[in-house]
C-alpha cells in the first residue's frame, strides 16, 4: 500500500444509480446513462457499475442485469458491472448463469459485486423472494455458492452454470458497515464501501479488511474502492447549485417519499428543516462539491485519509450536460 496516494495516481470509476427525472421516463434514463458510458469512456473511467433498487420511483436500476448488458453493448472497453447484485433477492445459480452469459458476451470486461442488502422495502423484498426466512449464515454460504458456480470447471457436479462454469468472473464484496468488509477479506476478494450514503463506519471497515485480508487465487492483496459523490463544476456557486438535486434526493430518502429527482434549486432552507439538513449533512460527509480547484482538495484530503485503491463517483445532477461535465472535470484532475 503506498503511503500517500495521489488522485493522478488510482483508477477512477463511476456508480450510476440510472436516476429517473421529474416529467421524464425511464427509457429516457437508459439512453442517458448509455452516453454517460460512452463518454466516461473515452475520459478513461475504470469501469461502470449499477445498483440494484426496487420499487423506488426515481431509480430504474431494477433489472440490473439488463442493463450492465445495455452499457456493456454500446461501449468499447470500459468495465460494467453491479454495483451491486442484492443476493438475498436471487438464487446464486441464478446469478451465475445471468453473470456467465455477461462474461461469454463482453469476454473481460464485467464484475460482479454482491450486496447483503435487499435494496428496497420488506414489503417489496417479500414480494421479490416471496420468502424471507434464513439467517446471518445464508449470505457468505450463497458467495461461496456463487464462487463454485464461476470457478473451475467441475466434471462431477450435478448442477453447474452453463455458461459460468470456468469464466472466473471477478467478485466483489460491497458493504457499508464491517461485516463484509470481514467477509471480503476473509474470501480474498476485493472490497468496496458505500461511503456515498454510509461514511460512518468507513476507516472501520477499512482497517478490518486490511488487517485481516487472506490471499486468495483472484487477489493476492487488499484492493478496497470507497464510493464518493463528486458535483464539478466550472465554479464553486455553480456546484452548490447543481448539488441541491443530490441534497433533494436525501432528504427523500430521511423521509421515506418515492420521488423522480427534481430540479436544483435556489436554497434549501425552505425545503428542510435543521434536523433534516444535519441529518443530510452526516449521510453525505465524503461528497466533493465545488470547482476543480476546491474538489482536488478535497478529494486529496480524503486519499491521504484512507488510502484507498480506487475512486468510484455518483452523481446526482439534474441536468445531463452538466453531470457530463462534472465527470469530465474529474477526470481532468486525475491527469494533473
């Protein structure tokens, strides 16, 4: 691990969450998350991942599946993948077969990342699983199920994933607490923090993934991510506004209201109440918002703080020339 990383120095990557606008629709989100993609791309993003969500009438990132191959097919080379798959939702068989299939389409370009959350509500998980008995067992047995459906080809076995079997698709445990920061580094896999809405236990996490992490044949080493948001603008006022869209969304999420996101706004004050804005305020601690020259700052306090291997950014901005260029902006500090 080097002892002081710089941005110009780690990979930088992008979570879209394939947000739906207000007076927009869903097919009108896919295309623009495809010319994200597309540009991310060519401005030398790592990779691309979605995030599973259900029933949230300002995400359609539900089928995520459908949509990795979406992205995966209208670009080059860039990375695709889950940000993550939520396992309790699906049969590892499943998701070896749906991930087998990626891997035989886009030969090298896709990851799997595995949630233990459902990404949703009870009501809505039971209506996906239509069974919520199990236990705190279930989730590492169903990684390591998932990890003998992709492994080596079995010639015994009398249930495999065709295609799966021997495609060894890169797996990656995602978490906002410790307990699969414990997991990944006791499986060998590399590990990413949701530091996006969860910035509470991230040093923990890290520190227990790195102090515990056994070598395995996909990593011989603790790789960790920490998911950030980033708003860049051309100006520190112009950031501010454009972040109102990313506050309204949390504060959708601190009530519990299913809206599309909404435009910026002027101020926030008539919209939250304190206790909502410092609640706000605490779900979003590592979000970089401003110029280049305020989030380079930022962004290198936070390097030299946890030393983490990879950047990956959402974005919620409204308007989608302006998430382009915030994500171009970024890219731009990272050659500097």
């Amino acid at each position: 691990m080097s002892s002081n990383k710089k941005l110009s120095e780690i990979p930088l990557s992008v979570l879209d969450l394939v947000p739906i606008l207000e007076g927009k629709t869903a097919s009108d989100s896919f295309k623009t998350s495809l010319d994200l993609a597309r540009h991310v791309e060519e401005w030398g993003y790592k990779r691309y991942w979605l995030a599973e969500h259900h029933n949230m009438p300002g995400i359609a990132s539900s089928a995520t599946v459908l949509l990795i191959g979406h992205i995966a097919g209208g670009t080059k080379s860039i990375r695709v993948g889950s940000g993550g798959i939520m396992l309790p939702n699906h049969a590892p068989l499943v998701v070896a077969e749906q991930f087998g299939t990626l891997e035989s389409l886009f030969p090298g370009r896709i990851d799997l990342g595995l949630g233990r959350a459902p990404g949703t509500d009870g009501l809505t998980a039971m209506a996906l699983r239509r069974d919520l008995r199990g236990d705190v067992d279930d989730f590492p047995k169903n990684v390591q199920e998932l990890q003998y459906y992709l492994g080596p080809v079995d010639p015994t076995a009398r249930v495999r994933a065709i295609p799966g079997q021997g495609l060894e698709v890169p797996m990656w445990l995602l978490g906002s607490s410790t307990y699969s920061a414990q997991l990944a580094a006791m499986l060998g896999l590399p590990f990413a923090f949701a530091s996006h809405f969860a910035p509470a236990a991230l040093q923990a996490a890290l520190k227990i993934y790195r102090d515990t992490f056994q070598p395995s044949e996909q990593l011989k080493e603790p790789y960790a991510i920490a998911c950030v948001n980033g708003v860049a603008a051309n100006s520190d006022a112009e950031a501010e506004k454009l972040a109102t869209t990313l506050y309204q969304a949390f504060l959708n999420v601190i009530r519990g209201t299913g809206n599309p996101q909404q435009p910026p706004v002027e101020s926030m004050e008539d919209l939250w109440s304190p206790s909502e804005k410092y609640a706000v305020q605490q779900m979003l601690r590592y979000t970089f918002i401003g110029s280049p020259a305020t989030v380079k700052e930022e962004i290198s306090a936070f390097l030299e703080e946890t030393q983490v291997d990879e950047l990956m950014f959402a974005s919620h901005i409204y308007d989608h020339q302006a998430r382009l260029r915030s994500y171009e902006l970024l890219a731009e500090l990272a050659k500097k």
